[in-house]
C-alpha cells in the first residue's frame, strides 16, 4: 500500500451519488456513502444505506445506514497494458493517521474475500465485527467507478521511463500513472520505513535521467569527421557554415 501519492488526481475525492440530490420528491435508493468526517449522527467510515419497504415490496423510505469499515476510498481503476488484470487503488489512514494506498487486484473479491479483509486489517483500516456489514465490502469496493485510471504492472523496476516499487513510483509518464499491484504487500516497508532504499532507488532514476541529458548533449558537441576526410570538426561547427 504506496504511502506515496503517484498522480495528484488520486487525491481528488470521487463524489457518491446520494438519494435526494434531485429534489425532496426523489424516491429513496440504496446506496453506499463515505463520511469522511464525524457528524452528530454517525463517525466517519463507509455505510450502507438501505431502503424500507412495506407488505408490498414498495419503498416507504430510507434505512438506518450501517457501518461497514472506517473510510476507505476507491482512487482510481487500474488494468494492465493489455486490460487485463484489473483492479483498484484504495486509499485511507490507519488509528495513526498515516496515508495507506494499495493497488489492490479485483480477483481478492472473488469467493468470501476473507483475504482482501485481512490484508486491510493489516495495514490499519479498521472493519466492522458483524458478519452482514463485514460482507458489504466487497460490494461496496466493486460498485464504485472512480474517473481516473491507471496501469498496474505486478513487477517491479523499470518499466519505461519509471522506476516501480512496491509503495512508490519515481518518476512520470507522458500517459496514465504506473502502480505496482499485487494481491499482499505484507513485508514490504513504507517510504518512510526505509529511507536509505528509497533514497538510492531516487538517486538512481536521477544519474539515469542525467545520463540521458548528457547523452544528448555529447552527441550534439562530440567531434565529428570532415566529409573529405582531412581532420576533424565539431557538429556545432558544422551547423554554423
């Protein structure tokens, strides 16, 4: 779960669409919310919000919403350069406050998802104990349909002119970002949890951008031979005649 944010638009919260918007006439839907701050009515998290009905199955109005986990947000949608292997970048804070981001495969919600659970307990996102809220989840993480998208790529180093980790990429892109994706991230520490890494990995990207700089350069100055033969002159001088 990258610490580091690899586009400024997945910072860019995505808007839910909420019963009532259209006017206090709209019949009420169901639906998932994300309350980012506490209110007098509920804490912060992802609810569900259903609907009642009556004897007849028609809607009567708007249900208690439940709460299924602290907030969590989908950032984007991710697949792979041949639009396979989707799957969606989460965001939120652990009780600490710190930023975890986890390009997470959509394949984890297949069956009863116990492992994509397990993997966000891990990482400090905190999911409610009653077995039918816990189960929203998945729905809630599938439903949603962020505008952003990225590539995911289920190996590091470098793919193009990027340096991929599992927490970071350095480095940008004339197109989509670039994520690492993979379906555990469990050992792998935080930008913050590794410095010396993390500061070699940069320092890495930057002799190679650099290099290319410079590469470019001596090209333009290095001495170029004469079209006859007879000594040597330079590809700026060449220019200038």
């Amino acid at each position: 779960m990258g610490d580091s944010p690899p586009d400024k638009a997945f910072n860019s919260p995505q808007l839910l669409n909420k019963a009532g918007d259209a006017g206090d006439d709209t019949e009420p839907v169901a639906r998932f919310e994300l309350a980012v701050k506490a209110d007098n009515s509920r804490v912060p998290g992802v609810y569900w919000v259903g609907v009642t009905r009556d004897k007849d199955g028609m809607v009567t109005g708007q249900a208690a919403p439940v709460w299924i986990c602290s907030p969590l947000r989908v950032a984007a949608m991710t697949r792979d350069i041949h639009g396979g292997e989707w799957g969606r970048l989460l965001v939120f804070h652990d009780r600490d406050g710190r930023e975890h981001r986890w390009t997470m495969p959509m394949r984890m919600l297949a069956g009863n998802a116990d492992g994509l659970r397990g993997e966000l307990l891990a990482e400090g996102l905190t999911i409610a104990t009653d077995p039918r809220a816990r189960a929203l989840l998945p729905d809630y993480l599938q439903r949603e349909r962020p505008e952003v998208t990225a590539r995911c790529v289920t190996r590091t180093g470098w793919h193009g002119d990027v340096f991929v980790l599992p927490r970071e990429t350095i480095g940008d892109t004339d197109s989509e970002p670039v994520l690492y994706q993979a379906a555990s991230l469990g050992g792998v520490a935080g930008a913050s949890g590794d410095i010396g890494g993390m500061a070699g990995k940069r320092r890495c990207v930057l002799r190679r951008q650099f290099a290319t700089g410079v590469g470019s350069l001596y090209r333009l100055c290095w001495p170029m031979p004469r079209p006859d033969g007879h000594g040597w002159r330079r590809l700026s001088s060449a220019r200038e005649k």
